[in-house]
C-alpha cells in the first residue's frame, strides 16, 4: 500500500481555515484574533473550528475595534507572537488604518530591526454578494503604497492556502485580502500538506500569444469566462496572468508575457484613479515599453464609492467589458 | 457624583517640603537621593537641549521641563525587562530607564539610530501619533501574560490623548484580557495650545478609567514620592496578574510644546514663572531633603559636575557619529528588500555618484 498525497477538493474559505490551523498548529506563537473569530468561527466561518480546537488563549474574540485589534497585534507581533488579525470586511479597516501606517509598516525601520512587526490581516473584500453598503469595498490600491507592506490576494483555494501561510511565516506586514465572492463559487484541490506559494510570483492561469490580461482576486474567474467566450468566437488567443501580489509585483512575469504578446488588458474592480492599473502600466513602461504594439487597455470600477447592491453589477467589470478592451487592444 | 472629590490629588510630599502622607516613610535617603539625582540629570538634559536647539545644533526639540517628578519617578518604578512606551516628551523617562544620552540626542538631529534603545532595554522609539502607543503597550503586557511571566508595560501619554479612540481602545483591551499595563497619564494642562477645559467636560482623566472598571488614582504629579509609590503600587499589581491601573499625574510644562511654538500666544506665562517658585518638582524636594536634614551643596555641586560631563560625552559622541546612511533606509523596510527597493536605490546611488564626479 503506498501513502499517497491527500488532497481534497475544497472552497476558498475552506482553504483558508485550513491555512489558519495548520499554521496554529505548527508554531506555538500563531494566534488568531479578531470579531467574531472564536466561538461564532468568523461571519464567514473562515475560522470555524479553530476556537474549539486550540482554546480561547490562541483563537481569540476581541472587543469591536479595528484600530485596536490591529494596534495590540503590533504589540503582539513585536513581543513573540504571529497574530493574525481579521478585518471583518476590508471596509471596516479604515479605523485602523494609522495602526497600519504609522506603526506596523514602520518598525523595523524606526529601530533598524531591533523590533518587527510579523504580523497578517486578513479580509474578505470586493463586491458581488448583495452585501449590505461599506462591506463590499476593493481599495487594495490604498495599502500598496504602505512602505512596508505586502498585499497578497488569492483567486482559488490552492493559492489561498498556499499564500496564506507564505505570509504568517514572512518576517513583516502582510495585508490578505480574500475576494468574498469566491470563497464558496468554486473548489480547487488543496494538499492536506503543508505547503506554501511564493509571495511576490504570479500565476499562469492560461497561456497565449496574442494578449495578455492582467488581474486578480474575484476577477481572475470572470476574466476566464471572458476570455473563454471570447476565444470561442475569435481566432486570438489570449494569455491570462493572476498577480496574486500586488506588492511587490511580479515584474518578471509581467514582463515576459508583454514581450511576448505587445498587448495588454488590466482587468481590476477597484476605481480606477491611482488604481493598480496604473501602477501596472507603470511596470510595464520600465520593462517593456518598446514591446507594445498597442495603448495598454484597462476595465476598472468606477472612481465612485461602491455602489448599494441593486447596482453592483453595473460597477463590476462584466464579460462585454473585458472582451470589449480584448478587442480594442488587438484591433489599435 | 463629585469627580474632584472621588479622585482627589494624591500627595506624599507638599509644597512646602513636608510629609502628608503615612507611607512617604517608606522613602530611603538613598532613594530620595537618587530621585534627586535624577530629576537634575532630566532638567539639564533638557535645559542643554532647548539651548543646542537655539544655537541650531540639534532641530526641533520637544521640552518637558516641569515634568520631571513624573517621569523620573514613574520610570524608577518599573525594572529591567519590563516595557517602556514613550511619547516625543518623554526622554526624562526614558534616560532615566536607561536609554543611551547618545541616541536622544541622534533623534533630535533626525538619526533612525536615535529610536534604537541600548541593548537590553525593552523602549520603543517615541510615539508621534497621539495615543497610539496605548496599544502597542497593552498587546506587548498581553504577549507577556500568554508567555506568564510578570514582566508589565508602562505606558506614557498626555491629557490631549484621552480624546483619541485609541486611548479608549487600549484601555478597554486591557481591561477586558486582564493586561498587565499602567497608563500613566501626564496631565500638564494643555495640548499644544487647547487647555483641558476646551478638551474635554471631564473635571479628571482618572474618572475615564471608571468607564472601563480600571483602578485610577489622580496624584501630584510634581511630587516625585507620589508617582513613585502609586506607580510602584500600580506595577505591583499588574504583576500581581491584577491587571491594569490608570494614573493621572497632574503636572505643568513651563515652556513651549516644542521649540517650534510660542506658549504666549495661548496662555499667560506668567502663571508657568509663578509655579516654577511654587510648584516646581525639583525645589520640592530640596526643601524636602533640607527638612529632611538630607541636603547637601557640595553633594550637588558634585551631581552638576557629573551630570555636565555626561552630557557633553553624549553631546560629543552625537557629533562624531558617523555619517547617516541612505542604505539604513533601505534595509529596513523589510527583512528582505524587494526589487522595487533595490532597484530604487541602485539607481539613487548611479545618478549620485554622476553629480559628484
């Protein structure tokens, strides 16, 4: 009988909770912490089970106050512990953002390394689910001009596990965000094993030679439909890259799709003013500007708060949208 | 209810230099000497600093002259391995706890080296957003509470903080986990410019404790026997796993906010020269110590001299420090530069390098 490798197919939201409790037990100093995250396993079970497993010291339901649950998790953080804190919903941040500004992304190099800060904060975010105003916020964009701090967003849940224990063990900051709308649309196999996906390398979700479409979170899926539908009908193929990382960037990979197609579709849900679109864009012109054979192309939200939910769909970038920039980058 | 009267100044040591309080026996002439030695060492720092300032030696300088009794007392109270959390007025403390004359002064010329404590000494480097550090000082107590031992944190803030979301934040924390934290609150009347009345309808900022079932006592902050023993009693406790205690140490800042302000403008000096006759920490305890039959000329004239040279040790080894580093910058945003650092610096030192040649 030989033992092979257990996988099973799982959700996003699934893999995370198995990130969260391989990491807890593996090393002592894991601890989870945030509203809701105990007893109630998190508003999105993220963290069910967790509470009954390794006990109230270790999985810990805090009082309501973002800026305090990411402020104590500095302290945390500093004096020999991994917490992991969760936003409730990326839009529920804001309160600690000074934590995160003025401290957590700063302390290692207000001491030159005598105290850091290895800590993750999690959230779900993006639009999509009907879910009440404030809580469908993608504002990735905000976080990765923090010096000092990576943003990590899985589309699936190999990825999800994978980049989530990548980012507990990594000795600084991490922002995790998790696009809520995926945590239960589709399951990918996930490893019982421990294992980790490099921060910092984006993935092939598809290989072509004609355009390439540049994305991310809950807009990975929907690019793929787009671009399935698209390929059905044209004769174009198109190369589709999940950054995974949107600091710090892939810029290899970016560079190496765009030397190799000259056309370039940036596909986020975020506004688009100082977006991560431009930021890509601005990769691009460093690493590969000669190579364009067309205006790089991008579908954003709009620069408008996110709107309540009846109209949520109209602000998404929809499949005619993307297939419509496909086309305007191939036919320039 | 009477918050005046519910948290009444506590005081050991009056103006006049005399014992009101049973326990202020509890004092040693070796301690009270040490309080002394202290306290002349914070204000000479000081008085040096303010003065380096004007000569434009060092850049904006944040005084604490009036201060001392609170810091110098509060910061004797705590021990090696326990956790200190400064604000930007809070040198007497910490050089009192041990932090390097050296590196205060590297931080007042804009060197990253100067909110690096010694080896050792567990500071942190100044807190400038306001409250903030009651956080990190309730979830370092907390870490040290999950690893049992009875190492506490002693945090610093003033009477502005208590407005801020983060001071309500830090003390709810605390009080809910049991954190063995003491939030010891300098209350000098103002911030910047806005006097405790405009800041808040609160008659004490010990009564917000209330709020949060957190033991708070309101002291004499100028009278040094004061802080010292409620700190320590405070330090005991969270010790003790009795989790943490709110002090309200009332005090005065005679000079500016910083030496980038005009006090003047908002309030009558006059009131500040007049407590520096009455009210001041440093002469309170001379006349004490000469109640006491503990004063000495020659024993302070000794301390100037001491204290003069150690300075201008410090002030000397700020100057020859070596020149500051853009690498310093660099390497520690992260354990491990990312290729957008790197590449920023490498092209930072080419185009450098081309200007100078």
């Amino acid at each position: 009988m030989t033992t092979a490798i257990q996988v099973r197919k799982l959700t996003m939201v699934q893999a995370v909770t198995d990130a969260l409790k391989t990491m807890l037990q593996e090393d002592e100093s894991v601890i989870v912490l945030g509203e809701d995250v105990g007893k109630n396993g998190g508003v999105f079970r993220a963290t069910e089970g967790l509470f009954d497993q390794f006990g109230e010291e270790r999985v810990i339901d805090t009082p309501l106050a973002e800026s305090g649950i990411v402020g104590t998790s500095i302290g945390l953080a500093i004096n020999g512990f991994r917490p992991i804190a969760e936003m409730q919903f990326l839009g529920f941040i804001y309160p600690a953002f000074n934590q995160l500004m003025t401290h957590a992304t700063r302390m290692r190099q207000r001491t030159m390394g005598r105290y850091t800060v290895p800590m993750v904060i999690r959230a779900p975010y993006g639009a999509g689910v009907k879910a009440p105003e404030i809580h469908s916020d993608s504002v990735e964009a905000l976080f990765t001009q923090i010096p000092g701090l990576k943003v990590v967003i899985p589309s699936n849940a190999y990825d999800a596990k994978g980049l989530l224990i990548a980012s507990i063990e990594d000795p600084d900051p991490v922002l995790f965000l998790e696009p809520m709308r995926s945590y239960r649309s589709f399951r990918t196999e996930v490893p019982e094993e421990k294992y980790t996906v490099e921060l910092g390398k984006a993935s092939y979700q598809k290989k072509g030679n004609d355009v390439t479409v540049l994305t991310w979170g809950a807009m990975v899926p929907d690019t793929m439909k787009a671009v399935e539908d698209f390929e059905k009908q044209q004769s174009a193929s198109c190369e589709v890259i999940d950054l995974r990382t949107l600091y710090p960037l892939d810029k290899e990979t970016i560079q190496e799709s765009v030397e190799k197609t000259g056309r370039v579709v940036i596909v986020h849900e975020a506004p688009a003013t100082g977006g991560m679109n431009a930021e890509i864009i601005s990769v691009i012109n460093d690493a590969a500007f000669f190579y364009l054979k067309a205006p790089v192309q991008k579908v954003t939200g709009f620069d408008t708060p996110v709107p309540v939910y009846s109209l949520e769909k109209e602000y998404l970038p929809s499949r005619e949208k993307i297939i419509h920039a496909i086309n305007q980058a191939l036919s320039y | 209810m009477n918050m005046l009267e519910k948290f009444p100044i506590t005081q050991y040591i009056s103006e006049e230099g005399k014992t009101v309080h049973s326990e202020a026996t509890d004092i040693t002439a070796d301690l009270v000497k040490l309080f002394y030695e202290k306290m002349l060492r914070a204000r000479m720092m000081d008085k040096k600093c303010v003065n380096l300032q004007r000569q434009g030696r060092i850049g904006t300088y944040v005084p604490y002259e009036g201060q001392e009794a609170a810091q110098v007392g509060s910061a004797l109270a705590v021990e090696k391995g326990d956790w200190m959390f400064p604000t930007y007025r809070d040198h007497a403390a910490t050089m009192t706890f041990g932090h390097s004359l050296r590196n205060l002064l590297l931080y007042w010329v804009g060197r990253i080296e100067g909110g690096i404590p010694p080896e050792g000494k567990n500071i942190f480097p100044p807190a400038v957003p306001i409250a903030s550090q009651l956080l990190h000082a309730t979830g370092v107590a907390w870490a040290e509470k999950k690893k049992k031992t009875d190492r506490v944190s002693l945090v610093y803030f003033g009477d502005g903080a208590t407005s801020e979301g983060d001071f309500h934040e830090g003390l709810n924390f605390a009080s809910v986990f049991k954190v063995p934290v003491v939030f010891f609150n300098q209350n000098n009347g103002y911030a910047i410019s806005v006097p405790m009345e405009k800041q808040m309808n609160s008659k004490t900022i010990a009564q917000k404790g209330l709020a949060y079932e957190i033991p708070s006592i309101r002291i004499d902050g100028n009278d040094i026997v004061a802080v010292y023993l409620e700190t320590k009693k405070a330090v005991e406790r969270a010790r003790n796993g009795e989790g943490p205690t709110l002090i309200e140490a009332v005090t005065w800042r005679y000079g500016a906010h910083t030496t980038a302000d005009d006090p003047s403008k908002y309030r009558d000096q006059a009131e500040s020269d007049q407590r520096r006759t009455t009210g001041d920490p440093l002469l309170r305890l001379e006349k004490y110590m000469k109640n006491e039959g503990l004063w000495d000329e020659e024993w302070v004239t000794t301390m100037e001299n001491k204290i003069t040279n150690e300075i201008n040790t410090a002030l000397e080894e700020m100057q020859n420090y070596p020149d500051p580093s853009i690498d310093d910058v660099f390497e520690n945003v992260f354990e491990k530069p990312t290729w957008t650092l790197d590449e920023q610096l490498k092209q930072h030192r080419s185009i450098k390098r081309g200007q100078m040649s």
